[in-house]
C-alpha cells in the first residue's frame, strides 16, 4: 500500500513539473528582453561601404502579444533600425540594425545601446512599465594612406661629391602609423652599378594621423667623370600597417626624380690641362719639325756653296793657267820681233 502511494506521488510530480516550470517562463504580466550581438566593425577607407550591423533577438515572456518599440543610441553613428515590432506570446523575433560612419573617421569604439519597450499588451495599454536594454561596440576599423613628394633634391650631381636627399613621407589613414621611406629595388641596383652610394639613417618613423615627418637620403655621386645620361630614381613610402594586418599586401606609393652626373672642378681643371699639354707637346713636335727642315736647308744649302766654291776654284785655276799660257806666248811672239 506505502509502495503504490509512493509510485502515485511520483507520477503526479512528473506530470506536474512541466505545467509547473510552463507557469514561470511565462509572464501574466508585460514582459521584455532583448540581446544583441556584442560587436560590429565598419570600415571607413575611402570607397568603402561604411556600414556595420548588428542583430538583436527581441523576446516576449508573457502570455499575451505585445507591440514592442525599438530606440537606439548610436553617438556619432547614423543608425537605422525598425520603430517597432509585435512579438507574440512566449515567441521572439531578431531585428536588424544598421549603423553608418563617415568615411575617414579616426580609428575608435561607440557604444550602441538598444532598447527595447513595451507599448501595447494584448491590445491594451500596457498595466505596467516594461522594457530592457542591451548594448553593443561599434569599432572603426584602420586603414593605410601613405603619401609621399621629394622636398629636396639636386637633379645635377658633380661627381664625387655627397648630397642629401629630403623626402616627405605623410599619413592620410585614420590613425598613427609607422611609414617606411627608400628607393625602390630596380632604382637602387641601377644607381650601384652606376658607382653611386646611398644610405639612409633613419628609414622608418611614426607619423601621426593626418602629419608628415621629412626623411634624409644620402647620396654619394660616383666618381670616374660626367654620365651623358639621367638616370631616374624612384623613392617610395610604405605602411607598416597595411603590411601586418590589411590583408592585401603593403600599401605603398612613389615617386620619381632624374639625377645628372657632371664633371667635377678637379675633373675639368684635368681636361683642359691634358688638352693644353696635348697642344704643347704638339707644338713642341711641330716646332722639333720646323728646325729639322731648316737644319736640312741649311745643310743643303751648305752643301751647295762649297760645291760652288770648288767649282769657282776650278775655274779661276784653270782660267789662271790659260790666261798664263796665252801672256808666255805673247811676250814671246813679241820678243821675236
């Protein structure tokens, strides 16, 4: 007999335990509550949709519908989001909100916060004050913006000779970013093999959302004389950012320059001397030349006149000899007489 007690007590309470805990999720009363997602991210990079969302699941305890209103404060955010909904008894329903930013906004977190009232219960004014609230972040997200424009830069270089190069590096993303400056890999391996040297003391800085830092380049022009052409160099300014986390490679801009070798002071003072001594010393040939010539004329010459004086002494011995024979005849022609 206890058993069969004991076994009817069991039963009622298993049956009684459903009906029991039905009672308590449910509300006679107006009721509310609300849960929303606790994260959006929205992107505000130039181009970009500059939307974010987030769901909200809206529920009714109660044992009646009820017409629930929605409000919604999203600080600097545009939110747009349904006025109100009616959710029946014991039922819940999800709402969407979408929240807008302007595009460049500096990185940073909103609080969203919805609430959730109730304005009507079973089709009557509601006999109590009910409602619930739920809050949410809005997290603007970064983006990269480098710029980049050569503040300094001497187009001619004499050869030899070091020159500083300024570069200005900026950044237009919204937040501070470590921005990298240098001469891209084709440039740089042109200008080597040219004999240039370049170095860079301090290739990356932290700039400020919105600032620019100058950057130093320096270059030694190479020795050996004047190039006939320019050679163009290009410099460029990359992100840091946007090669740890944007996910789409480094954002990197450029911008390019000629540079011209020309002849040192040393270098020319150089040529024209070799030009002049190539000028003495072919004066000195040519003059060398001229007084051989004459050496030889005057050789020649000399050479000539005692043939000539030879030939005068011939002649005058032989005219001397004859001339005497002929007055030995006469004086003896006459002595005959």
């Amino acid at each position: 007999m206890q058993e069969r007690m004991v076994f009817v007590l069991a039963l009622a309470l298993l049956f009684t335990s459903p009906v029991t805990f039905h009672a308590e999720a449910q509300s006679p009363l107006p009721d509310v509550e609300i849960e929303c997602q606790p994260e959006t991210r929205i992107s505000v990079y130039p181009g970009s949709t500059l939307t974010g969302f987030i769901i909200c699941i809206i529920q009714n305890p109660s044992t009646s519908t009820e017409e629930i209103s929605i409000g919604v404060n999203s600080g600097i955010l545009s939110a747009a989001h349904p006025g109100s909904v009616s959710v029946g008894a014991g039922s819940d329903v999800e709402v969407q909100i979408s929240l807008r930013a302007e595009s460049g906004m500096s990185v940073q977190t909103i609080t969203i916060d919805v609430e959730a009232t109730v304005t009507s219960w079973n089709g009557l004014p509601p006999p109590i004050d009910a409602s619930d609230s739920s809050s949410s972040l809005a997290a603007i997200l970064q983006y990269s913006a480098p710029t980049i424009s050569i503040e300094e830069i001497d187009n001619e270089m004499t050869a030899g000779s070091d020159y500083e190069v300024l570069i200005s590096a900026g950044n237009n993303g919204n937040n501070v970013d470590r921005i990298s400056v240098g001469i891209t890999d084709y440039s740089l391996k042109q200008m080597e093999s040219e004999g240039f040297q370049i170095s860079i003391p301090t290739p990356n800085m932290e700039v400020e959302s919105g600032d620019s830092r100058t950057f130093v380049i320096d270059i030694r022009a190479p020795k050996g004389g004047a190039s006939n052409d320019e050679l163009t160099v290009e410099f460029y300014a990359m992100s840091d950012y946007s090669c740890r986390y944007e996910g789409m490679g480094c954002n990197m801009v450029f911008v390019q320059s000629s540079i011209l070798v020309i002849e040192s002071e040393d270098e020319r003072a150089m040529g024209v001397l070799e030009e002049n001594s190539i000028m003495v010393i072919g004066g000195v040939s040519a003059s060398i030349l001229v007084a051989a010539a004459v050496i030889v004329v005057l050789k020649r010459r000399g050479s000539n006149s005692s043939r000539l004086e030879m030939d005068d002494e011939y002649e005058d011995e032989y005219y001397d000899d004859e001339y005497e024979d002929e007055d030995d005849l006469d004086d003896d022609f006459f002595d005959d007489l």
